[in-house]
C-alpha cells in the first residue's frame, strides 16, 4: 500500500478538449499526480493519440462501452486500489484545477479524521459554489417530494418551460466567470464541514470508504449519484466533510450538452429520475415495500 498517497480518476466521453484542457491543469498544479483517464466507450480513438503529450504518470483505460458515472469510475478505482493507492480522486473531465495545494486539503481529512469522503469548493462559470449539496439527511416526507419533482409530468413541463423560454433567456443575458476570475478571489475561510451529500464532479474516496466498499453503486448510469454515495457513507456511520479551503473550477455539463444537445434537453432530468428512484426505494423504503410500490 502505497500510504498517504492519493491517486485519481477522470471520466472520458467524447469531449476530448475538455479532457485534455483538464490533464494540462493537473500538469501544471499537481505535476507527477498518477491520473487514470477512462474513455467511456467513446466511438472516437483522438484521446488516445493525445496521451504521449502528457508524463507518464497520466495513463488511459478505455473500455469497449459507455457503462456510465459509476460503472466508469469504478473501473478505474478498481485499477488504482490494484497499484496501491489509499485515496482515490473521481473527478469529471470538465473540471480545472486552480491551485497547487487544494488537493493537500482535500486529502488531509481523509488521512487523520477516519473520513470517508471529501470535496472542495466547486466553482462554476455562473459564480456560484455547488458544495455541499446537502448539509442534512432529507427525511422520509422530503425525500419522497425529490422523487416526485421527477415525475414524467412535471419532467415534461419542464422541459417545455426550459426548452422555449428560460434557457433561450439565460444564454443571452447570463454573465459567466472564467477561472481566471477565481485565481484572485479571496480563498473560502470556513471551516470544514460535516454534510450528508457533496457534489459528484470532484471527490475524494479515502481508506475509511474502502473498509467498507470497493467502489461507487454500480446502479448509478449518470446524475443523482450524490445522493447514492451519501446514503453509502450513511449507513456506515460515516459523514461526508466539506473542505472549503480546497478549490476547482467547474465548466458544468460539457458532455451531456454534446450528447444530448444542449442544456434544456429532457434526458438528463429522465437519468436523474432513475438514480433518484432507486436511492429513495433503497434507502427509504421498508424491507419488501419496494417490490409493491
């Protein structure tokens, strides 16, 4: 085991500027990290004639289908913890990195505090911060409410409302910040935080996680999967901590806008209907309840 040392994990579909934008920053703020990109099924084969520009240290493990977050993430997982690692990044490819210390911060509450899991601050394009995303476990009432905002009727109405009025209103008066903003910006001075769920674009797994579980919920195809891992870390005891002082910046959505076709698409709100379906039936319903819900 290779003790204290982190590795990561970075999920490839398609969007081959935004990885190779994502292992440049990696190289320029944390140069000889161990990185494992996974190409996620991806048709084209551009990546791969990418790689010699990066050390060697960055390496690439293409799977011959897209078997989505978890099942991607997992298999990267799965190779690290081979090569010895005690900590495990999973981060999605449209993320940069704005400093040299944030992982040091990140981690440390991994290696001295018996932390499952950790994230940073992500900041996005729209200035605002996506951790956490829960501070509290929603109870019985409010998590069957998150499942009934994914209706197909309220999924469909939203996508109406999306598709022809706000997003056409939010790309022409919305003003985004780029990661140069943020490199000046005062650093976060909280404190960290315990919290039931951190975002799913960047976290960090630590050996207090591995005691217990050797990767994500495969169930997890794409989005919702905040909330499967934070019920994982529930069950075991466990809180998620918050590590404000840690920072990236978050591009938001680069691949699922170019599969699916834009930000207003209604696939994604269906995906997350799923995960959201299955964390609730899992987690919340009684023993046997699921079968005949």
């Amino acid at each position: 085991m290779r003790t204290g040392e982190c590795a990561l994990v970075v999920l490839h579909y398609r969007t081959t500027g935004e990885t190779v934008a994502f292992l440049q920053s990696v190289n320029e703020y944390r140069p000889g990290l161990r990185v494992l990109v996974v190409d996620n099924g991806s048709p084209e084969n551009d990546l791969e004639t990418l790689m010699p520009q990066f050390p060697s240290t960055i390496g690439l493990l293409r799977l011959s289908e897209n078997v989505g977050f978890a099942g991607g993430l997992n298999a990267g997982i799965m190779k690290l913890r081979e090569e010895g690692y005690p900590i495990v990044i999973c981060s999605n490819n449209d993320v940069l990195f704005l400093d040299r210390e944030s992982i040091d911060h990140l981690t440390k509450p991994l290696k001295v505090q018996d932390c499952p899991v950790t994230g940073p601050a992500i900041l996005t394009p729209k200035g605002r911060n996506q951790n956490p995303l829960l501070k509290m476990r929603p109870d019985a009432e409010r998590a069957e409410k998150m499942v009934q905002y994914y209706g197909v009727g309220r999924i469909w109405s939203r996508y109406l409302l999306n598709h022809f009025i706000l997003s056409p209103l939010k790309r022409r008066f919305r003003k985004k910040k780029k990661p140069d903003d943020f490199f000046l910006a005062q650093k976060n001075s909280e404190s960290d935080q315990e919290v039931y769920a951190l975002n799913g674009a960047f976290f960090a797994l630590g050996p207090a996680f591995f005691e217990h579980y050797s990767g994500l919920d495969p169930h997890t195809f794409l989005f919702a999967e905040e909330l499967i891992l934070a019920e994982m870390v529930y069950k075991i005891g466990k809180k998620m901590i918050y590590v404000p002082a840690a920072r990236v910046f978050h591009k938001e959505d680069k691949t699922s806008n170019l599969v699916w076709g834009g930000e207003d698409s209604i696939k994604p709100s269906l995906y997350a209907r799923d995960s959201i379906t299955h964390w609730y039936k899992k987690h919340y319903l009684p023993s046997g309840q699921e079968k005949n819900k």
